[in-house]
C-alpha cells in the first residue's frame, strides 16, 4: 500500500522531493517494526540520498534518517555503526535547533540507548543525566518527559546491579507520575512495576 503511494507521488513530484524522501523514510520505519531489516535500511538510506543532496546538515531532516537507520544497526548488533550515527544526528540537531530543542534532546537519549545496549552504563548515564538536566530547565521538573528520565536512569542502575540506587529513582518517577496522571495510569503502572521488580531483587549498592 505505501509502495504504491510513493509511486503515485514519484510521478506527480520531481526524484529529489523531499516528501519522497520522508516516504521513503516512513517505508524504511515500518519495514524496521514488520523485522525486515534489509528492506527497512534500503528505503532509509534512498531517503538519506535525497535529504543529504537537497536538504544537507543545514536542515534537522537528515538528522531523523540517520537516527532511523542508527535504530537499524543498533537492532542488528551494530552499535558501534548505531553510535556513529546518533553522534552525527545530535551534531546536527545541536547546530540546526540548538542544544534545548526536544529533538537534540532526544538525540541526547538516543545515545545513552546505544550505550546502554553496549554495557556501557556509566556512558549511559552520563547522556541520560544531559536530558534529565535539559528537560528540567525547559520543561519544568512536572513534566512527563521528566518522569520518564527518571524510570530510564533508574533501569540503568538496575542494570549496574545498583538496586538501592534504581530504587530512589524509581520512586522519583512514580511521584512525578502519579500527580499528574493519577494512580491508574499506565505510566504510573509502569513506575510501580519498576519498583516492584526491584524490590524482588536483593538491593545490594
């Protein structure tokens, strides 16, 4: 279905549009999803020729199709490929949108991602405490998205083994959840099922 429509589009629009390249993008995303890896990187990387050609790194654009095939190769077991390439995107991010914008901060986190599927914890804390930090100071400490970081860097404490640690965390994210959310929200099942897991485990640091 989305094969025909990009024909439709490649006959009404020039090779190099780039709303071809972001359905090319979007066809590589759902090839990623269905597990055909292969096909997910060919769309990508066809999206990527036209974007990098047009747009170039002065356009955030780029910047979304790198991270696209980075989630590829990180999904492959590539992730020294995966962190080149969200290293890339930030850069970019941080020059075109500047270092406060949601999308560089995410790219914060897609790092701390790369990292933490390599063990590389400390890394990973160290990139998530940089969107923790800038989503407080932009976003105030109430937001959602706070929350979040706060569930991400406990899961990474948990991982070092550092339960006591994750456990503070986990519970700085249920707070900051159930307040706005309320107590029956997924988000806020989610903060309690980290808690409860942890507190299963023998807390050790």
């Amino acid at each position: 279905m989305y094969e025909k429509a990009v024909g439709v589009l490649e006959r009404i629009l020039r090779a190099d549009h780039p709303q071809i390249a972001a359905s090319y993008s979007n066809i590589g995303s759902i090839q990623h999803e269905l597990g055909n890896d292969e096909l997910a990187l060919s769309w990508q990387k066809k999206a990527l020729h036209i974007v990098g050609e047009v747009l170039g790194h002065s356009h955030p654009r780029p910047a979304k199709v790198y991270t696209n095939i980075a989630m590829v190769y990180s999904s492959q077991g590539e992730h020294r490929d995966a962190l080149a390439l969200t290293r890339k995107a930030l850069a970019i991010r941080a020059q075109v949108l500047g270092a406060d914008h949601p999308e560089t901060m995410q790219s914060y986190y897609d790092v701390g991602v790369v990292h933490f599927s390599t063990g590389e914890y400390e890394e990973a804390l160290k990139w998530h405490h940089k969107v923790l930090a800038a989503r407080e100071r932009v976003l105030g400490k109430e937001d959602p998205a706070v929350a979040s970081m706060y569930i991400n860097i406990g899961a990474v404490l948990d991982a070092q083994g550092k339960q006591r640690k994750a456990l503070a965390w986990f519970q700085k994210g249920l707070e900051a959840r159930q307040r706005p959310l309320g107590a029956d929200h997924p988000d806020t099942a989610v903060a309690r099922d980290w808690i409860e897991h942890v507190s299963q485990s023998q807390p050790t640091r």
